[in-house]
C-alpha cells in the first residue's frame, strides 16, 4: 500500500524545517518502509503547501491535458 503523506524535515545547517509531500509506501504490517527520494511538492509550510495544491487542482480543472506525445517545444525568446 502507498499515498501521499506530508513529511517535515530540517533545513541543512540552519533551524528552519521545510514540509515536502511524498509517496510513502508501507509493509503488510502498516509500517514505513520506503517514501520517494525527493517530495513531489515542497514548502515553507502546510499552509504553503495546500496553497500550492489549491493552485494544482484549480490548474488541472482550467486547462486541457498536453498531449506530451506530440509535444514541440519553441524557443524561449519567440515574441512573435
């Protein structure tokens, strides 16, 4: 079994923490065995971190889904 849990960690060499949401697996026992290497999505705070799935969830709501298959990348600076 997985999902996504909110993960606290100190921030390297200072006493501030940074949240991050993981996908945090577990054993048929219901404990932890693994959680990704890297969080899906990181903030200064829950509140930062529900503001920024807030802006998910509206985003994915508003827009058609990208078809990356056929995806073609222009260039940074074309102000046609």
């Amino acid at each position: 079994m997985w999902n996504y849990r909110i993960i606290k960690n100190s921030v390297k060499n200072s006493p501030d923490f940074e949240y991050g949401v993981y996908e945090v697996f577990y054993n048929n026992s219901g404990g932890i065995f693994a959680h990704d290497e890297s969080p899906t999505i990181v903030g200064d705070s829950i509140e930062d971190i529900n503001s920024t799935l807030k802006n998910i969830q509206e985003d994915i709501n508003k827009y058609d889904v990208i078809n990356g298959d056929s995806l073609v990348f222009e260039d940074i600076d074309n102000d046609e």
